[in-house]
C-alpha cells in the first residue's frame, strides 16, 4: 500500500502584520480560518530571525516562509501566499529551569559563584530576574536537574528550588550574550 502524495509545500513571503496588534488583520485571519484559507504554524524561538524556514501545520501541510534575515517573526504575525492562503505564526512556548531559594536559606556567596562557574564551564545558558535564576532548556530537562542537584549537594548550597517552566511568547527570556570564547 503506497502513501497518498504529499501536497507540495506552499510558500508565503508577503508580510501582512500582526494579529496582535491589527485588529482589522485578526478579523482577516479569522475569516480565513473559517473558509479553510488560514495555515496556522508552530516555530521554534531559535527559528524566528531565519530567513528561511520549512515546517508543517498540525494537519501536516508543509509551508515554506522566505524572508529578510533582519527581522524576527513574532508570535501573531500573518504572512499571506501567492495561492492567498494566510499564514499564522505562533511561537512554542519556551522552557526553562528555574532555580530559587527557599526562605530561610544561608548560602555561602563563595558556593552560589561556583554554581554560577560550573554552569558557565557546560555553556549552559542563565539569565537572573529579581531572586530567579533561569536556565535555557539545552539538554533533557530531567539529565538537567539531576547534574544541578548533584552540584549543589556538592557545593553544600540549601533549600535550592528547581522547577520546569514553560513561558509564553510574550514573556520568554532573552539568554542572548555578547561574550563568546573558544576553547
């Protein structure tokens, strides 16, 4: 028994805005989903400033988006296709560990830079907000947290939380930086 073809991927290059912040664009894009003329794709964050990117819709229509490498694609925008399909893009949901201290916890400073080093040294990627400290999901999420338990029984740190979270398009954070060295 053979596969049925696969419907050649279409392509969307014209950029339309935003559903977020065009009103008139949200009731197109509504319309459009109604009559079957709106494909709704899922990109990753580390795709959106790609100039171009091949995907699929959850139904598995293969879409093509062509653009200038100078922007990135938000979460909301519509592209539209030379067949006048609309495109919209969501964002997945980023997800991090974050770590946080229980109340009451005495870490020595000497210790938590050391965690800091040791994350650093598997270019684990962290940024700190307020009294979180965020780490970019960069391997298995579970290997993860069992190689920051074991490091922080070893550096004796207290009352360490560490939990999975998944934060939305609109409040990812940013692990981007400025400092790269070879080794």
């Amino acid at each position: 028994m053979s596969n049925p073809p696969m419907a050649p991927a279409e392509l969307a290059e014209t950029y339309l805005g935003n559903v977020n912040e065009q009103a008139d664009l949200s009731l197109r894009v509504a319309q459009a989903k109604e009559n079957g003329r709106c494909r709704e794709i899922t990109i990753s964050r580390r795709d959106r400033p790609k100039g171009r990117i091949l995907t699929q819709t959850a139904e598995g229509q293969s879409v093509g988006i062509v653009k200038g490498r100078d922007w990135l694609l938000q979460d909301g925008d519509v592209l539209e296709t030379a067949q006048k399909y609309l495109v919209l893009v969501r964002i997945q949901q980023q997800q991090v560990i974050a770590l946080r201290f229980e109340p009451g916890a005495h870490n020595q400073a000497i210790s938590l830079v050391h965690l800091g080093h040791v994350l650093g040294n598997r270019h684990w990627p962290i940024t700190l907000q307020g009294e979180s400290l965020f780490i970019e999901l960069v391997a298995e999420a579970e290997l993860m947290k069992s190689t920051i338990r074991e490091m922080a029984h070893t550096l004796k740190i207290e009352k360490l939380q560490i939990s999975l979270e998944g934060r939305s398009a609109e409040a990812a954070l940013d692990f981007s930086t400025a400092h790269h060295h070879a080794h």
